[in-house]
C-alpha cells in the first residue's frame, strides 16, 4: 500500500535514525494511512478511500461529499 492520503496528501517523510552510540541509519516516517469504505449518497455507491487518520476526522467534520469533492479537485480519481 502507498503511503500516501487521497484527502491531504500528506506522504512519508525521512531522517534518520540515531543509535545509542549516535550512529545515523536512513528510515521514513509513514503516515498512518487508513482504508475507509464510504457510502456516497448523490452517485449511490460505496467509495474506499485510503486516509490518513487525520482525513478520517476531517470527513467526519466535513462530510463524506465535500471530502470527495476536495479530492477530485486535487486531480486524484474516485
């Protein structure tokens, strides 16, 4: 699964991970990305979308339509 949101964008970010004794290996920090299956009531099907835990709250805020609509603005197919 890429770890990427459909409704923020947000991806992996990169450092390094420091040891005990101060050794830098590379890691990535992933987002927490969330497999979420909607009922999108004006086209009458489900949508599953991959979310952030952040977007899941900010749907809930928004609504399941203005979420849907933000992500197709952004160019990205549901």
């Amino acid at each position: 699964m890429s770890a990427h949101c459909q409704l923020t964008g947000s991806r992996p970010g990169f450092g390094n991970a420091i040891s005990h004794s101060h050794r830098r290996t590379s890691r990535r920090f992933d987002p927490n990305i969330q497999s979420k299956r909607y009922w999108l009531p004006g086209e009458g099907r489900h949508v599953r979308l991959k979310l952030s835990a952040k977007a899941v709250r900010t749907v809930d805020a928004i609504g399941v339509e203005a979420a849907v609509a933000r992500i197709r603005a952004r160019g990205v197919k549901v």
